[in-house]
C-alpha cells in the first residue's frame, strides 16, 4: 500500500489542520503559508493525484469542489470583491502534493497574469 499523502493524512486528521468546511466528498482548511489574506485550500478525500490524471468517475467530486469553492467565498466575505480558483498540475505547474487541490485566493487584489 502506498504511503499517504499529507493531504490524505489531514483529511483522516492524523495531521491537525485549520479546516474550514468538511462534507463526505472533501475537506477545505487554510494554507500555511497563504499567498492572501484568504488562502484555503479544498481537497478531495479521494486521492486524485491531479486533475490531468481525474476520469470520468471523478466528475460528481470535481464539480462538488468548485461548488464549495463558492460556498466558503460567500463565507469568508469574498465572494463579491472577486476572488481566485487555482488548481496546479505538475511540477511546472506548481504542483507541491501530489493530490488534486483547489487554492482559493482572495481578500486583496490579484494581479494578472499570475507569478
């Protein structure tokens, strides 16, 4: 059996986090080291390792992240100045944990295009 990711291991909570919201489908905590005032990061409870590699199977869990995405916006009070989805996939595109991951950024102005 492969060794779990980090992300995994929070979301069995074998690894304390800043959770924000959890449902059957996935668990949203902050960053730990936020690019914004608001940075939290959405992540599914089954390990997709990323979204290149998701299959038709994974769409009910793809769609349901973004849905959550929205809903912690309205709740942390960023959903009407604007806010940021991200999801990295790869080494060069940023990808850090090798489990599929939504950033959701906001609570300042995002420069565009992005670093």
């Amino acid at each position: 059996m492969a060794e779990k990711t980090l992300f995994e291991k929070i979301c069995a909570k074998e690894i304390p986090a800043n959770i924000v919201h959890e449902d059957g489908l996935c668990v949203a905590f902050r960053d730990i080291s936020p690019q914004a005032p608001v940075h939290i990061l959405i992540v599914p409870r089954k390990p997709i390792p990323r979204v290149g590699l998701a299959t038709e199977t994974d769409q009910e869990v793809l769609g349901h992240l973004l849905l959550v995405a929205g809903k912690i916006a309205r709740s942390e009070n960023i959903a009407d100045t604007g806010f940021r989805v991200v999801i990295n996939n790869g080494p060069d595109g940023g990808e850090a944990v090798p489990h599929l991951h939504v950033h959701l950024l906001g609570g300042r102005k995002l420069d565009w295009p992005p670093g």
